[in-house]
C-alpha cells in the first residue's frame, strides 16, 4: 500500500438476495481525498454497494480494497479504516451525545488520554457542543444526523462512508451537514450517497449514477453534463416576432432547437430558452440583435443543464440499452 494507491478500489462486484440481483458488476475506483457521490432512485443498489464496502454485508462475487486491503479477507482492518453512517443513522435513543460517542470512541480503540480531547474537536466540528450534554432521543433530526457523522469521523479514518446524510432534513439543516461534509475535503475519502440531485453536486468532486444495480453514468457534474447533453444552452429575453428570430438563430447554427417560448409579456418580451450545439455563439447573437431593428434584447445568457437533466438522460440510456421498455417502472418517460 504506498500513498498514490486508490482510496477504494471496486471490481466485478455483484449482490444478489435470494434471486433478486440489487447490484450488477459495479466497477469504481475511488482516489485519495476524493469526495463521491452515489446517485441513484430509491432501490438502485447504493446502500447495498455501501454495505458491502463497509464489511457488513458479504459481496455474492466481485472484491473491493480499501487503502489496499481486502474487505473479505481483511474484515477488521476494514472496520478501523472506514467511518460508516449507516441508512437511517440508527442511534440509541436514550444516551447523552457525549456519552455515546465515548462509548463509540473505547469500541474503535481510542485510548482514553487521547479520547477527550478528540471528543472535544468532534463536537466542535460538526457545531454539536450545545447539545453535548443532551439525550439523543430529544435532538432534532438535524442534530441527531450531526451525530452520525461526528461518530463516522471520531477515530479520524481514512474513508468515510455516508448513506443519505441528509435525508429528511430541512434546508437548512442541509446546508449545515453540507459545509461539514465540504470541510473533510483533502483530510478524508468521502462517498455519500442521496436521491436528491443538488446536493450531490454542490458537495462531490465525482458522482457515479447507479441505476438497477449498474453504474450508468460517472464522472464530474460538469463532464457528466456534456456527455448526456452535449449541447450549449441558452436564456434569451427578446422581443420581435418569433419566425424572424428562428431564422436569424438558424443562420448563427442550422441546429438550433428551441426548448421554451414563453408567452410575450406586456412589453412584448419574451424569455426563450434554445440550445446549439455547434460553440458559444452569444457573442455572435448579442451583435446580430444589436445590430437588426427587427429586435429588441433585455437579456442573454448561458443556462446550465442541470444534474437532474443529466440523471434523466443517463438512466434513460441505461433502459434503452438493457431492457425492453415493458420493464421500465411507470414513473420514467
Ligand atoms: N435485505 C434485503 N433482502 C432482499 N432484497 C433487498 C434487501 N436489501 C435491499 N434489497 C433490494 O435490493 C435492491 C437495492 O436496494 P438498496 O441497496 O437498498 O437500494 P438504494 O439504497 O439505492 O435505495 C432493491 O431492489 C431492494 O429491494
Ligand atoms: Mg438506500
């Protein structure tokens, strides 16, 4: 194991429960200092994936190495290199927080003269210090997901492993588990699972989308973005008649599409939103407007896909490569 070995290193690996395949050949390396996310609808496979990398669930076939080591012949070097946040954060509801992470701490093997005062720095990290003298079972959701992750970090592990850390928390709230998860960066590997598109992308430097047990889709936010949709989009706020305006756009790209033409406003405005493939053509736009009395411009811009956008398309393409469209559940166009 030098320095330069992968924080986590995923091949080949399969799960299967009694017939039913929940995660399908998933392959993933993860580098030191990396902060992933798993992307993924309810049932993809990302918590079972989580159990496996954590030790707490036996992979059907496959192997994955965390800092070099084998999970399945390694199992409690497993347990002293990852901080894991189980689904649900189960915690016991009738401890004090300071208790219970003390409690934690001896079970990692902290000793005793280093424990205190690595409680303290936790408590400070994750902002609990308030509440350290509280009984957990009275805490706010949002406290009680602090909890977790102050547990997940306490004996300061290399990889940490999150399943939903901010599931069911208000935005606030999200926020706060957010600039905690931003402030492990460079100190700790992170893989952090959700359903909910935005918060994956403001915190991971990579995001792998996991669909039916598959990874579909990985890379950075903004790489994923051009590889399911390509094309430059754009704001326009515009008056003038909408055939002449087709035209104009057409002659700048022929491939112009336009996605949304609101209604004009009574100014006789209009917001349209069009993508073009070929470069940056704003530029070009903003002159040909200025420039044609046809026209009068209040804005334009460059409208980012979001990472919803790019899920839908990546799972979409999952479907149309794997299954018949009968399959597909109700809720996907
Ligand atoms: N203990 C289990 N026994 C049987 N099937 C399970 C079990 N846990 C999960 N599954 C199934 O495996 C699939 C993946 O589940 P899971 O890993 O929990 O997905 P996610 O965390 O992405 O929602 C689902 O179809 C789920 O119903
Ligand atoms: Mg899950």
């Amino acid at each position: 194991m030098s320095d330069s070995s992968p924080a986590i290193e995923v091949r080949e690996l399969a799960k299967t429960y009694a017939g039913v395949t929940a995660v399908n050949k998933v392959s993933f390396t993860v580098g030191q200092g990396e902060i992933i996310g798993f992307l993924g609808p309810n049932g993809a496979g990302k918590s079972t994936t989580m159990r496996i990398l954590t030790g707490f669930l036996p992979a059907t076939s496959g192997s994955v190495e965390i800092c070099g080591h084998s999970v399945a012949a390694d199992p409690a070097a497993i347990k002293r290199l990852i901080g894991y946040m189980p689904e649900n954060n189960p915690l016991p509801e009738d401890m004090r927080v300071g208790e219970y992470l003390h409690y934690r701490g001896r079970l990692k093997e902290i000793s005793r003269k280093k424990l205190g005062p690595r409680i303290d720095e936790v408590l400070e990290l994750c902002d609990l210090k308030r509440v350290r003298h509280r009984i957990i079972g009275k805490l706010s959701k949002g406290y009680r997901q602090r909890v977790g992750i102050a547990d997940a970090v306490l004996a300061e592990p290399p990889v940490i492993i999150m399943d939903e850390p901010t599931i069911g928390l208000d935005p606030h709230q999200i926020l706060i588990v957010r600039d905690l998860i931003a402030s492990l960066r460079g100190r700790m590997t992170v893989i952090i699972s959700s359903h909910i598109l935005p918060e994956i992308e403001m915190t991971c430097d990579r995001v792998l989308i996991i669909n039916q047990g598959r990874v579909v889709a990985a890379g950075t936010p903004a790489a994923l973005r051009k590889e399911f949709l390509g094309a430059n989009r754009y704001d326009l706020e515009v008056a003038g008649d909408p055939a002449e305006l087709g035209a104009l756009l057409t002659s700048l790209d022929p491939d112009v599409a336009v996605e949304e033409a609101a209604e004009p406003d009574a100014d006789g405005f209009r917001k349209i939103v069009f993508t073009a493939p070929s470069g940056d053509i704003r530029e070009a736009l903003w002159s040909a407007l200025a420039k044609d009395s046809r026209f009068r411009v209040r804005g334009l811009g460059r409208s980012r896909h979001t990472l919803e956008d790019v899920f839908l398309a990546a799972t979409r393409r999952s479907w149309d490569a794997t299954d018949a469209p009968a399959s597909r559940p109700a809720n996907v166009a």
